[in-house]
C-alpha cells in the first residue's frame, strides 16, 4: 500500500522534470543551432560587429544616462496591458463551453477596467510628452 | 553706395541686371544695404583667377518679389585671402563661406565655425584651386 | 551654427544626449548626417553635417569641354534631371547667344513639366513613408512608372537624363507621344482626386502636419530658401513668373501659395503643383508649332570671357547655373546655386525645440535630395 | 490497383546546408543604403511594377542586424568609406554585397585625373559578391543581381536566363 503515494509522488516527479527539460531544451535549443550552423570565417575589415548601431557613426557620449520620467510612465501602460493579456489566454482555453453569455460579459468586464489605465495615463498627461 | 563700381547689365544677356565690383570691406556693408530692402542671398561663388594673383568672391542676390538680379564682387590677393563674414546679416552664408573655404581658403574673418563642410573633418587641401594637384 | 539659439536648460529631470541621425538612415533620404542634442523626445540642437555624397560636380565642370558636362546634369539631382539639364543648356545657350527653335522650346516645357510631377510623386511616396504610412509610396510609384514611360519613350533613360542639347534637344517628339500624354493626364486627375480623399483629408495626416514646423517668410529670405518652401510661406516666387524664361511666359498657370507656413502648407503646395503642371502640359501641347528641335550650333563652342547666369524652377526651388568662362572650350568655373543647399541650411533653426518625430516630419516636408545638397 | 505515387514529388531529400542555403537564397533582405541615384531604382524595384518581393527581397531593413544582403546604391566618397565599412562589420554572418551601379563597381562617371573624394569601386573596401553594371541599372538588372546571388547560393537557377538572339 505505502508505495501507492511513491507511485503518484514518482509520476508528479516525471511530468514536473520533463517540463523543467523542455523549458531548459527551448532556451539552449536555438543558441546551439546557431552556433552549429553559422558560417565561421568573416569577410569583416573593422571588426566592429559589437558596437552600438548609430547609422554608420561613432556613438557620441553615454548612454547610461539619466531619461525623463514620461518614457518610464510610457513603459508603465505597457506592462499593464501586458499583464492583462496574460490574464487573457488561460480564458481562451475555456471560453464559450457552456455559458457564452456570461463568459464573454465576465471577459468585457475585466478588459474595461483594466482600459481605465488607459484614461488615468491620459488625465495625468503622459501621452503630450511634456518636458518635465 | 561709396567705392563701389556699380555697371548695370542686360539681364537677357548676362542674366543679372547690376554688377557691383567693391573693396573686400565693403561686402558687409553692401549686404546690410540690400537686406534692409528686402534681397535674398543666393550664392557666394569663390574663383581663383590664378593669372592675376588673386582670389574673387561673387555674391548673388535676388529679391523675392522683383525680377531684379544684383551681383556684388570683391577681389582679394591670392596668397593672402581675406573676407569679413556676412553671416552676421544671412545666416544662410554660414554654409556657403564654409564650402567656399573648403574648396578655395579663404578665410572669412568674424565667422563662428569654419570647419570643413564638404571636404572630410580634417581635410587640408582645397581642390578647386588652379594649383591644386590631387 | 553659434550655440547662442539654446532654447534654455534641459529640463531638471534628466540629461542631454546625443543622437546620430546618421548617414545610413531611412528617413535620411539619402547620406545626411544630423547630429541632434536631445533632451528626451525634444531637440535642443540640431547640426547638420553633409558631404557625405560630395560628387565634384563643380571639379569636372572646369576640366572638361562644355559638351561634356551634360550627362553630369543629370546626376546632380536625379529627381528633377531635366531642370538641371534646362539650367546649364539655357547658361550656355545665353552666354554663346545660340537660337533655339520655337518647337524645341516647348517639348523642353512639356519634358520638364512631366518630370517635376515625377520628382513631386517620389516626394510624395517618401514623404509619407517617413510620417509611418507605407501604401501612399506604391501608388506614387505607380503613376510615375507611366510618366517614366512616357519620358523613355522621347529620352532614352528612366531617371538620369541627357536629353537637352545647346540650341534645342536630342530628338523631336514621335507621333504617338501627345495622345499618351494626353491619356496620362486623363488618368490622372481622378487619382489626384483619390490622393485627396484618402491622404491629404486624412485626419492623422491632418495631426502630424498642421502647425508643426513653421517657417517664416523672413526665415526663407535669410537663408535663401526658396521653391515650394517659400510658397509654402505665403511668398510667392517663382522663377517661372518672376524671371520667366524659355516659353513660360506664353502659357498661363498659377503658383499655388499658402499662407501657413507649417509642413501642411508645403504639403499642399506640392500637390496643388501637380495639377498645374497638368494644365501646363495640356496647353504645350495644344500649342506646340511643327519645325525643326536643333538651331545652329557652332562645332567647337567657346563661350565670350566673363560670367553668365541662368536661372530656372526646378521641382525644389531656385536653380542657377553660373558659368565664369575665359574664352577657352571649358567652363573656367561653373558654379551651381541647388535649391536643396539653401533649404536644408534653415533646418538647423527651424527645427528647435521640436519633439524628434516632427523635426522628421519638417525634414520630409522641406524635399531633400542629398546630392543635390553635397554636389 | 491505385497508380504508383512518385515520392521524388512529395519527399525532397538535401543535405541540410542544401536546405539552408534555399531558404536564405528566398529571403534575402537588403539593408536600406541608397545613396545617390541607383537608390531610386532600388526603390522602382520595391515598387508595385516590378516587385522585388517576387523573390523574397522586398524587406528593406534599415538596422544593419537585421538584413542579409547589403545592396550598395550609388557613390562611396571618402567622408562615408569609414562608416560603409562600419556598416558592413555591423551586419551578421551571413552576409553578402551586392555592388550596384557603375559607382559602386568602380566610382563610375566620377572618376578623372585628380579626383579627390570619391572611393573607386566598393571592392576596395570589402569583398562584393554581384556587380550589376548601369548608371542607374534598370530594376530588372537589380532583379536579375538578386537571381545571381540565389544562384551563387544554392547552385541552381530557378528563372530561365534570357538570351539575347
């Protein structure tokens, strides 16, 4: 009797591993394929291959500095919208099985007010890109 | 205008109507003058008459709403060319005496950056001279 | 360009940087370098840097005989050839006093007219392609490759031509010519129609363009802008009508002018252009005389000593050839005054203080072709 | 008896840098580098007329990261040879040039006896795969440069060469 929580136990340990290895096999997968397949000689003169891209030129000055606030509040918006997509495709998995009505309502619901974000954003301005 | 050579021409067959010839001094003066009355600054042509020993300068100006053409052109010695600026009056000179200093070098005293415009940064030769060899 | 213009400190909350607009840029138009200092999405200060494209126009102009220095006309501003070629054959022609047939004088009008509308639809496509809308450039692109047709047809190239020639041009017009032509302006004027309705009425169009990047008269008169910037500006010159020369005066058209002085405004002039290159044409073509395309030109031509200028509307504004000859076969300096020179030099003071997608917006709408700045 | 099914339609058995080599020859996407007249032809090549995107080239990509084929359009002058080499080491492997226009191959209707500024010919700069020869080469020598380099890549040619009689 007692190895029956061994057999469940050793069945959760399978399925959790195996999922751990395709996560890992997806993230090192394309990096190996690319290195495998990618000519090895180069045709190249300056040898600059990893600096900053600025249209042909030398970059001029720092990038590390500091940015106005509006670019971080623009970032803000998106990552909350990000957020409610994310919300939004285990919903896609059971919309619709029997009550339509209600599922689609719930859905409206959650979408308007997480578009209030929208309105908020743009009462407090961070879409005129004023300079602060 | 004083000292200055004023000699009209036929616009059908020179394609200006006023040619005046001045001291390199009284450039800007001239380009105060013809500002004031509403003229346009349309080029600034550098030629290096290398037979004569000396270095033209020829500014164009036309008026936006008459069809008259003035030419004001003043000569400096060759070995030591030397222009007052009227970039202080059309700020569109700034590049013009830029390039005619790129291609002829002639300074433009009083001008805020004579760096090359057309030639690369450290550019030191001035092609369009007579003598210039490659 | 003196640092006095600094429109004050950059805002407390975060540092200046600068930004590469560099040669090898999409909405460069080519290879202009514009080193912009910005304080987050605004510009502070911008400084053009050109030559990038230096060509020697001006060096080959002084070592070659006059004949020769035809096909580099072409290549000077590849958009507008035939201006360039009507502006250094016209200097010539004026200089040497050569006569040019009545019937030569019209196919120059009617080729030149045709390639205006040419460069303006290639302004057009670009224009908006800059501004984030793709689908205006393939229409654009559509209706010129009729007018390239049209223009191979009596020229022989697509884009670079050298069809003018001292005393008239190449080759006379075939039969079939004016009816194309003809048909192409019929099938042009409902798309400019269309382009009405679906771009220039087009209220995101309206919002990128309206009041952003205005320049004014008296900005237009010190740098030397000139062409449709400076109609766009309420001025309105137009070497056609102001100085005019070959057959202009013999045909009537007006210069489309607006008064705002915004991208808007250069925006309508252009396409108000279009059209009345149309009428242009249409009444060439009704008035075009039979005869012969070539008068009496000398076999080696020597041009009087002393200086000539000849100065001509080409589809960017005021271009003037200056021909400085000692008596001998070349030209002893032959200066061009580009329309591309002067406009660009205003942008650096035009374009202060402005958010970085409308500095591109004034960039598009001032219609650049970098050789033809660089020569 | 059904009719015997001929497999060399369905199943296409390659080497696999065969493979790699097809599927980079239908996705070259040039980087966007007009610089002077050539590149007006380049973008007649893009256009509705003669639509490059037949064969898989009409992604203009102006960030040197993203494109495979570097067309150069017009004149090298000496100010824009440094960042044309930039350009070029910017760009991943693979990558190929192609050289368009008589300026591109060898400075063109620019080079005189005491020339000062203009780079005679890319080649100079780094190797180049196609020259397409023109002062502008028409849009369908741009066409036919792309077809080159697909043949230069997997061997084969999939257009007929017209040949004139």
């Amino acid at each position: 009797m007692p190895n029956l929580i061994d057999d469940i136990f050793a069945g959760d340990l399978i399925y959790l591993s195996a999922f751990c290895l395709a996560g890992l096999a997806l993230t090192i997968g394309p990096i190996a394929v690319v290195l495998l397949l990618s000519p090895r000689k180069t045709r190249n003169t300056e040898h600059k291959t990893g600096q900053a891209i600025e249209c042909g030129m030398e970059p001029i000055g720092e990038a590390w500095i500091r940015y106005s606030a509006s670019y971080y509040l623009y970032a803000l918006v998106f990552v909350a919208f990000a957020v409610d997509v994310l919300y939004l495709i285990p919903v896609a998995l059971v919309y619709n099985r029997q009550f339509a009505i209600r599922d689609f309502v719930e859905l409206a619901m959650f979408v308007g007010i997480l578009s209030l974000v929208i309105v908020y954003a743009w009462k407090k301005g961070v879409f005129e890109w004023k300079r602060r | 205008m004083d000292g200055a050579v004023t000699t009209p021409a036929d616009h059908a067959a020179k394609g200006y109507d006023l040619d005046v010839a001045l001291a390199a001094g009284g450039v800007v003066a001239a380009a105060e003058y013809l500002g004031g009355i509403g003229f346009s600054l349309d080029t600034m042509t550098g030629v290096d008459w290398i037979a004569q020993n000396e270095m033209e300068v020829v500014y164009d100006y036309f008026h936006p709403a008459s069809p008259l053409r003035i030419v004001v052109r003043t000569r400096v010695p060759r070995d030591n060319p030397e222009v007052p600026t009227v970039s202080g009056v059309f700020p569109g000179a700034n590049w013009h005496e830029r390039e005619t200093h790129d291609f002829f070098g002639i300074r433009f005293a009083g001008h805020p950056n004579l760096t090359p415009l057309l030639l690369p940064e450290d550019a030191d030769y001035h092609p369009l001279r007579k003598d210039f060899v490659a | 360009m003196s640092a006095s213009f600094d429109i004050g400190a950059p805002s407390k909350s975060g540092e200046t940087f600068v930004l590469n607009l560099g040669p090898q840029h999409p909405a460069a138009h080519g290879v202009l370098r514009v080193k912009m200092t910005m304080d987050g999405e605004y510009v502070m200060r911008s400084e053009p840097v050109i030559g990038y494209i230096h060509r020697m126009h001006e060096k080959m102009g002084e070592n070659r005989p006059l004949a020769q220095f035809l096909p580099n006309t072409g290549r000077i501003d590849y958009l507008s050839a035939l201006h360039y070629n009507h502006a250094f054959v016209g200097a010539v022609e004026r200089a040497a006093r050569i006569e040019v047939p009545p019937r030569a004088e019209f196919i120059r009008v009617i080729t030149s007219e045709l390639n205006r509308i040419s460069s303006h639809l290639v302004w057009w496509g670009a224009f908006l392609l800059d501004l984030g809308g793709f689908t205006p450039l393939l229409y654009a692109f559509d209706d010129r490759e009729k007018i390239l047709d049209l223009l191979e047809g009596v020229t022989g190239s697509r884009l670079t031509y050298c069809y003018f020639r001292f005393g008239g041009v190449r080759d006379d017009l075939d039969e079939g010519f004016a009816g194309r032509t003809r048909a192409f302006i019929a099938q042009m004027r409902p798309r400019l129609k269309m382009y009405r309705q679906l771009v220039t009425d087009n209220v995101i169009l309206r919002k990128r363009l309206e009041d952003i990047g205005p320049i004014s008269p008296e900005l237009c008169r010190k740098y030397g802008a000139t062409g449709p910037v400076i109609r766009g500006s309420g001025v309105p010159y137009d070497v056609r009508k102001v100085e005019p020369y070959s057959v202009y005066s013999q045909l009537d058209f007006d210069v489309p002018v607006y008064p705002e002085g915004d991208c808007m405004g250069r925006y309508r002039v252009r396409m108000d252009e279009i059209a009345q290159s149309l009428r242009i044409i249409e009444q060439a073509l009704d008035k075009l005389p039979d005869g012969p395309t070539l008068g009496k030109v000398p076999r080696v031509l020597k041009l009087p000593v002393g200086d000539v200028c000849y100065a001509v509307e080409a589809a960017r504004g005021r271009l003037m050839v200056r021909i400085v000859s000692d008596g001998k076969e070349a030209a002893y300096r032959l200066k061009l005054r580009t329309p591309s020179f002067s406009n660009m030099s205003l942008f650096e003071e035009a374009s202060r203080g402005m958010m970085l997608a409308d500095a591109l917006a004034l960039m598009g709408s001032l219609d650049l072709v970098i050789p033809d700045i660089d020569r | 008896m059904e009719t015997p099914v001929d497999t060399s339609q369905i199943v296409k058995f390659a080497k696999l840098d065969e493979l790699l080599a097809l599927s980079r020859a239908n996705s070259l996407w040039p980087l966007t580098f007009g610089l002077a007249c050539c590149a007006i032809e380049m973008m007649a090549a893009g256009g509705p007329r003669f639509d490059i995107s037949r064969f898989g080239a009409e992604v203009f990509r102006p960030s040197p990261r993203q494109a495979d084929v570097m067309i150069v359009a017009g004149t090298i002058n000496r100010k824009m040879a440094m960042a044309v080499k930039t350009l070029y080491d910017q760009m991943l492997e693979p990558k190929w040039v192609i050289a368009m226009g008589n300026c591109a191959i060898s400075g063109g209707p620019f080079v005189f006896p005491g020339q000062y500024a203009v780079i005679e010919g890319v080649d100079k700069l780094f190797p180049v795969d196609i020259f397409i020869p023109g002062c502008p080469p028409r849009p369908e020598a741009l066409i036919e440069g792309i077809l080159k380099l697909e043949e230069k890549l997997t061997g084969k040619r999939r257009w007929p060469v017209v040949k004139p009689e």
